[in-house]
C-alpha cells in the first residue's frame, strides 16, 4: 500500500463511525420500519419522498425534490460553493417497493394491501439517512473537513420498474441532472442470505444486463373439431419454444455465462373446443457481456421463424432494460478500505457473479461507481428477496450507513491527504 493510501485509511479509522452509527441506529430502524409500513411502487414514492425531504431538511442539507419524478437530492448546504474544483461523490439509495403481498407477522408489516418492501430498499433508506446523520454529526463536531461536504444524496425512485418510455429511475434521475458535477458514487443492497456483519465487494463485473421481451405468435382460429381449417398458434408457440431453448446451450459459448427464461405463456383463448388465433410470450434474458444483446436478439428472430414455416406470423419486441453493473476499480478500492477499517478483512467477501440485475448499472456506466453488498441475514432463517416473508437483521443498517458515509470521505480525501 502507498503512503498517500495509508492515510486515507487512517482519516476513515479516526473518525468515528461506527460510534456515530450506534447513536443513530434507533431513528434508523424507526425511519425504515415507517418506510416499510407505507410502501409505495415505482413512480408512486410520493409519501417516501416526503419523508425523505423532511428528514434531511432538519439534518440541514439543501433538497430537490421531484427529481427523476418521484425521487430528489441533498446536499449540504452552499455545498455548490465550497470549491468549484472539488468534485462531488454521490451516495445513492432506491426507494420503490413491489407488488407483493407481505406474510410476516412482526408490528410494522405492510398497510399497503399488495405492496411490500420485499427488496429492501427501505434498509437502503434508511442506510443513506444514517450516512447523512453520521456526516451531519461529523460536521457540527468540526471534524468533517470542507471537501467533505462535497457529497450529494441520490434518493431513487423507481429501480424495479420502467415508464412507459422503458426507463428506469436511474436514467430519469441522471436527465433531471442528479449526476452533474459527480465523479464517484457508492450504493449497497442488502442480502438476506450473507451473514450479519459481512461486505461483499467485487471490482468489474458482479450483476448481469437484463433483457426483456415479447413475442406474439399468429395463427387461424377455428373449431376444435376441425383442426384442418385453422393454424393453431399454440402448437405454433410449442414449436417455437422449443426452438428458443437451443439458444443458450448451442448458439453462443459456453464461457460467456447467460439465462434465457420464457417466464409467461397466453392464447387468446381458454375453451376446449377452440383453436387458439394467437399466443404471447413473455422472457428475459440475463448475462454480462455486451454483445450477448444482438446475438440473443437476432437468435430469437431466427428461432422463430420456424413459426412461418408452419404458416404463421410473429412479432418480436426485444428491448434492454439494464446493461451489466460494472464496479469501478478505484472507487471500489475506497469502499474496500472503508470496509476493512469498520468490520476488519476477513468479513469482507467477493461474491460470485449474480445474473440479478440492478438499474445502478446506469450510474456506473457515468461516473466511477461501486455497488456493494450488505450482510442481512436473521441468525438461522434465510428471508429470500422479492418474497412475501422477506425481512433482514435490522442492525445490518449501522454497517450500512457508515459503510456509505465512509466511502464518500474516504474518495474524497484521496488527494487532500
């Protein structure tokens, strides 16, 4: 390790992080379980917005709120004028909930009837605030030097859906300006299936591009009892499943790591004694190199044909969601040593590649980002995300926030020192 390394790593253990966590962990955990009580879906957040506004006004920091629709910003306040030169290290945390019904039993489950934090992005909320407490509570201490105030909150809305237009709240908050004047951004997920106390980071890839599509497959409706007179879409869908299928494993490398899943299936019909005019099919595509995008694409297209060739038609609407999540080497090294200092090396781990998918992968195509994963998980009970009885240990939020607060200082300070 270098020497100006060295001391930055000592700047993040003088400090008193874990300290300030522990004096904030009680309004941490009230501020997500109220979150988790009033979840909202994507593009709804306008309660947790709220929230969020509020509670930063009173930490001090300057708010723009309605940024990417439902989501805002913070910083400290004349931040903008501190230094022209100083460029500003983002701190960014999703908001939305999803449409799940949750089945836990604790006092703050979900009074939104279908919706639940099942991903917890509450705990993501939650983390930013304590990081904006802990750095509030640095500041007032004259221990937070004027460099550190060169950080901006991103609070998000709308990671797990799209608009209308196919974008996500990242991209609608990067148009809104949220990344101006940004050069590094830290962000974290929680996971309920890494123990309690344990990071894990990884520099390059860690999660896949999503790709979705839709495929309506045409035939000729007619009587059941006449099958001759028809073309029926669902023996027409049959077919061309079981086409798609050969993609994965025998139209592209079996070193590039990639899922093709068919998740939905409809016709047009139901009855038993009619021949189905058309079906829809729904999928996704996951994996972590770019140019997998046009092979799948232009693989689906040839897969189907084989729908014409049996007298049908098609129509394929294949679009990118989110491209590969990419962590920066620099700002990954910064989280690392930050990690190091506040849960020592050896509860830090470098996951596996996740063919999941994350919108930051936006903000990391922008600026030199890290995504880190959070250690969740309640002792002897895996709560997996996106289901109903989903839940975390909530003192995953103290590591949390002073992981965010300490990666912002520590990329800060990495020429001041």
């Amino acid at each position: 390790m270098n020497e100006s390394m060295s001391s930055q790593k000592h700047l993040i253990e003088k400090l008193p992080l874990r300290e300030l966590a522990d004096k904030h962990f009680a309004a941490m955990r009230e501020l997500r379980r109220t979150i988790h009580r009033n979840p909202e879906l994507s593009f709804g957040e306008n309660k947790t917005m709220a929230l969020v506004a509020d509670e930063m006004r009173r930490l001090g920091y300057a708010v723009k709120e309605g940024i990417g629709k439902t989501g805002l910003t913070a910083e400290f306040v004349g931040a903008s004028q501190t230094s022209l030169e100083t460029p500003k290290v983002g701190i960014r945390a999703d908001m939305d909930a999803l449409p799940i019904t949750e089945d836990n039993a604790h006092d703050y489950c979900s009074t939104n009837a279908g919706v639940m934090h099942a991903c917890g992005h509450d705990a993501h909320t939650a983390c930013a605030l304590g990081a904006a407490m802990i750095l509030a509570d640095l500041n007032d201490a004259g221990l937070l030097p004027d460099y550190g105030k060169q950080i901006r909150f991103l609070f998000q809305p709308a990671e797990e859906s799209t608009n209308a237009d196919g974008k996500s709240g990242a991209s609608l908050m990067m148009e809104d300006g949220a990344l101006e004047g940004i050069e590094a951004l830290v962000g974290l997920h929680v996971f309920p299936n890494l123990p309690l106390g344990m990071i894990g980071l990884k520099e390059g890839a860690l999660l896949a591009a999503c790709d979705t599509f839709e495929i309506k497959i045409f035939g000729k409706g007619g009587h059941g009892a006449y099958p001759e007179d028809g073309i029926d879409a669902i023996v027409l869908a049959a077919q061309a499943v079981q086409a798609i299928q050969t993609i994965v494993s025998r139209r592209k490398s079996a070193l590039s790591p990639c899922v093709l899943t068919l998740g939905g299936m409809r016709s047009t019909t139901y009855a038993p004694n009619i021949i189905a005019e058309a079906v829809e099919i729904t999928g996704t595509a996951r994996y972590f190199e770019p140019n997998l995008h046009e092979l799948i694409c232009r693989e689906l297209e040839r897969s189907l044909e084989i729908v014409r060739a049996l007298g049908g038609d098609f129509q394929l609407h294949y679009k990118n969601e989110n491209p590969p999540l990419i962590n920066d080497a620099l700002m990954t090294d910064a989280v690392r040593q930050t990690a190091s200092a506040l849960v020592g090396k050896e509860n830090i781990i470098e996951p596996t590649l996740q063919l999941g998918s994350e919108d930051f992968s936006f903000y990391c195509q922008k600026t030199k980002a890290c995504f880190a994963v959070l250690g969740a998980q309640i002792e002897g009970d895996t709560r997996n995300l996106h289901t109903p009885r989903f839940d975390i240990a909530e003192d995953c939020l103290k590591t949390g926030a002073a992981l965010l607060a300490g990666s912002a200082l520590h990329y800060l300070s990495k020429d001041k020192q």
